[in-house]
C-alpha cells in the first residue's frame, strides 16, 4: 500500500516539476552563484562545504577578521554587486545607458560648467531662503535632510530643468529611489544567492523599488519627449543647441544613434550626484561647526572673490581654502571620524573590534573580467571582486596628525613646491581615494565641486552656524557604507551680510 503511494507520487507531474525546478535552483547556483578561488577567503562564505552560511556570519568574519582580509588585498567583504540584471535596479547594470551618463558627465556637463554655474546660483539662492528660512534668532535644524532637498532640487535643475526642478514628486523620486535601491540590494543579500532570482520578485523591498523607478519613468517620459522635439525643432531650423544645461539632449549626443533607456539613465545621474554630494556637504558643515575658526576666513576669501566680479568658474577657482577645507572634509570622513571619536570614549578592549567593524578600510570595488597578475607576482583569479586599501588618507607620514580635521591643511600642501595640482579638492591620489583614482575616478567631481562651492557660498554667507547643545554625532557605518547621522542637528541664525556680488 504504502509501496504504491510511493510510486504514484514518483510518477506524478507535480513531483517531476519539484524535481526539475530543485535542480535548476541548483544548477543555477553553481554557473551563476559565487565561484570559490583557492586561496582566497570569501566573506560568508564557508571553504568546508562550500555553503553560504549568510549574512551573520559575513559579519562576525568581517569584524573579527576584516582587516587582515583587506590587508592579503582580497575583499569581498559585505560589499555584493547591485543586482544590475533585476528588474528595478536597471540603473546599476552595466548597459548602453551607464556608458551614455558617463560619457555626459565626462563631456559636456564638464565642458559646460560657466554655462551651468550661474543656474546653480540662482536656484540655491531661492532654495536656501525656502529650505532654511530667515531666523533671526538661534535655531535649531535637522541640516542633512534639508541638505538633500536642496542639492536635489539644484541638480534637477541642472539635469532635467526647470519644469522637473519646481516639481516635487520629482525631487522625492529622484532621492528616494537610490534610498529604496540600497535597501532592496540590503535586503536581497541576506537571501541565499540561488533563491534570488526567485524572492526578488515577491520581497516587499524590490516590489517598492520596481514601483519607485516606475513613477520615476512616469514622470520624466513626457519632458523627455517634450525635450527631443524642441531640440529637434531647433536643429531643423538650423539653430544651435539648448542655451542653457540640457542633459537630456547631451545624452542623446553622447549615444551617438544607438538606443539606450533615457529615463533609466536620468535615474541614473541623480543616483551618482544627490546623495554623494548631500553627504559631503552634511560633513563638511558638521566639521566646521566642530571647528568655528574657519568660518570666519572661509568669508573673507568668499567676499574677495566674488565682490564684483560675478558667478564664474574663475571666481570659484579663487576659493583655495574653501577647496582645502572641502576635500579634508572628505579625508576625515572616509574611514575615520565616526570611529575615532567612538573608540576615543570606549577604549581597548571595544576600540579594538570597532577599528575592524567600523572603519571603512577600502574604496574603488572592482570585480575582475578575466585574470590579474599584480606587479610583485600575485594572481587575482577572473570574477574576484576585489577592493582598495584607504589606509593611506589617515597616514601620519602623508598627513601629520591624520585624526585631526585641518580645514587649511590642503591649502598649506598646495604651496610646497610641485605640489599645486596634487591636492585640489577635484585631484585623485592612491593618497586620497574620495573619487578614486585612474580610469574610473568620478567623472561628476568637477560639477560637484562648483555646486558644493555654490551651496557653501549662500549657507556660510547667509548664515551663522553652531552645533546644539547635543555636539556633534558620529557616523553611521553599515558594513562597507559610512555617512554622517541624518538627525544631526545644528543652530543656525540669518546674518546681516549676505552674498554679495
Ligand atoms: C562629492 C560628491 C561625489 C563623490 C564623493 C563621488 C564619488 C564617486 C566615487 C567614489 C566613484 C567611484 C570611483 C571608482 O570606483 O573608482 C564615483 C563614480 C561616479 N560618479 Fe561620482 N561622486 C560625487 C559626485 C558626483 C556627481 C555630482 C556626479 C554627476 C554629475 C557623479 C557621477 C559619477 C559617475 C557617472 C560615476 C561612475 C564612473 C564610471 O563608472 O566610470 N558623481 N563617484
């Protein structure tokens, strides 16, 4: 009898269909899950049975152990890819599209700078009075959220124009979906990696994300189209280009015929620009009011020049202090503040783990397309996601007292000699890793820099600043990603001498 049963449910269509997905599930996994190479430890990842034993253990291995593994120059660490393939996250695949952003934001957003900078102005002007008021008495204010609205709004302007820049649905989209694609990305990991390409269609976070880039092309189609036609009206009239920033039709340029997604490359933009440049600036206000004595002189340069001369790439470029203090903002930043000022109040034995847990320790993920042979001799397999030591941007024999924030310290290396171009806020170093190095170092800095500068001209001019009672926070890490705390706050009160030109 129970013979029978046995062989009816061996025989029936529903146990071969168990069967025929069980074995896909599997055989997906070993052509597509991560390979083993001899040699080289990988995170969560157990050489015994070759089994993912899961994000815990990822964990436990990284804070125990994290450094050393840094330090054999293997990482894969809590850092996993993106998920580019799945649907939702179109913006981290490697297409056609990530090619025509990078070649916008290397070519003509570049080359256009004295075209955008005083759109910039003029939309911070107006930003920053709505977002910060004008308090004549101290007051208290979250700064980084209100930081995220305004340089959304002001690289909206810039990327999709004025139309999108007023629009608020747009400006929520545009920050929200990076915030949903690292939390769906977070979530997607802690599955093992065979059931991804299943689970990512049910979990509530990749459901929300696909949702979050669909509202997204919702709202960006119709300019987009409204934008190719009054360009191609312009052409066919023998006019020149746009007048003002167009990213829309330089990456339709930049594509050269061949088709690619133009709103998933938009999403694109805003994911590279807002949050990075939200979080640079969050730390560098932060470091300022930790350290008042360079506002003052921060002023003085801003007033010489601008007074007079108006908003211009060369105006910006004068500000050698303000460069200075901007790029040991993100020196300090990356791998050093947050930890420092905790395992100063913890001591050994805490510090210790907490160097290893909370230190971001390496920069620049890369995952090799075929074999690697370094210079001294060691191979790095094909398909290894490797990463970059930063231990060097907090090295006392480069940095003299490499825990400490020194506003002026890039603007003093500048005038040794042969030293002028190394440390500019928008040079890269293996010194100084903040965008990179080499090939793929941001092609964004040079924008970034001119709107940073443009966002400190109206908050330092237009206010003064202090911390809170509360002082000063330490940084968030989670596993490789450190940014400073979004309910920091600060006091803030409107000043008499405002931006002058
Ligand atoms: C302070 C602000 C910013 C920081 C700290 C920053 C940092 C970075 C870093 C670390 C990388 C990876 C470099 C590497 O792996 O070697 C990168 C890549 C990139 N960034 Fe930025 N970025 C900032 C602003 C921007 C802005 C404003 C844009 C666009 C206007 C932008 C566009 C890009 C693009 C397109 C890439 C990919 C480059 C490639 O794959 O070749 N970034 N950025």
């Amino acid at each position: 009898m129970i013979f029978e049963l046995v062989i009816d449910i061996l025989q029936s269509s529903v146990f071969r269909i168990i069967i025929l997905v069980a074995l896909s599930v599997v055989l997906y996994g070993a052509l597509c899950g991560p390979q083993v190479h001899r040699g080289y430890p990988l995170i969560g990842f157990d050489m015994k049975d070759g089994y993912s034993r899961g994000l815990a253990k990822a964990q436990q291995q990284w804070i125990a152990n994290g450094k050393d593994l840094i330090n054999q120059g293997l990482a894969q660490a809590s850092f996993q890819e993106f998920f580019g393939s799945y649907p939702g996250f179109e913006p981290f695949a490697l297409d056609s599209s990530s090619k025509v952003v990078v070649d916008t934001v290397k070519g003509r957003l570049t080359q256009s700078l004295n075209l955008i900078i005083e759109e910039l102005a003029d939309e911070t002007d107006k930003a920053v009075d709505e977002l910060f008021g004008n308090p004549e008495d101290w007051t208290e204010i979250t700064y980084k959220p209100e930081l995220l609205k305004l340089v959304s709004r002001i690289s909206s302007r810039v990327f999709v124009g004025p139309e999108l820049c007023e629009n608020e649905d747009w400006r929520n989209i545009s920050t929200e979906y990076a915030v949903a694609a690292f939390v769906a990305a977070r979530t997607l990991r802690q599955w093992n990696f065979t059931l991804r390409p299943v689970v990512h269609w049910f979990l509530p976070e990749c459901r929300q994300l696909r949702a979050t880039l669909r509202q997204a092309r919702q709202i960006l189609k119709p300019v987009i189209e409204k934008r190719r036609l009054e360009n191609r009206q312009r052409r066919e009239h023998g006019e020149s280009q746009s007048k003002v920033a167009d990213t829309i039709g330089w990456m339709d340029e930049a594509a050269k015929g061949k088709p690619y997604d133009a709103e998933v490359a938009q999403i694109g933009l805003s994911l590279a620009a807002i949050h990075t440049t939200t979080e640079m600036v969050s730390g560098l206000i932060s470091d300022l009011c930790a350290n008042p004595e360079y506002f003052e002189p921060l002023r003085e340069e801003i007033n010489l020049a601008l007074a007079g001369k108006g908003w211009s790439k060369k105006a910006l470029q004068d500000l050698k202090l303000m460069d200075s203090a901007m790029k040991e903002s993100q020196r300090h930043h990356l791998g050093d503040i947050g930890t420092h000022h905790l395992l100063s109040s913890l001591g050994p034995p805490c510090g210790n783990l907490l160097t290893s847990h909370l230190l971001r320790l390496a920069a620049m993920n890369r995952m090799t397309v075929s074999p690697v042979t370094l210079s001294d001799g060691t191979q790095i397999p094909k398909g290894a996601l490797t990463m970059v030591d930063i231990s060097k941007m907090h090295d006392a024999s480069v940095f003299p007292d490499p825990h400490s924030y020194k506003g002026d310290r890039f603007f003093q290396m500048r005038h040794e000699p042969g030293q002028e171009q190394r440390w500019q806020f928008v040079s890269t170093a293996p010194e100084h890793l903040a965008f990179g190095h080499g090939k793929h170092a941001c092609p964004g800095r040079f924008f970034a820099a001119n709107e940073i500068r443009v966002i400190l001209i109206f908050l330092l001019m237009n206010y003064d600043w202090k911390f809170t009672a509360e002082g000063r926070k330490a940084d968030k890490s989670f596993g490789q990603e450190t940014d400073t705390d979004p309910t920091a706050k600060a006091m803030i009160r409107r000043r008499k001498q405002r931006v002058a030109l």
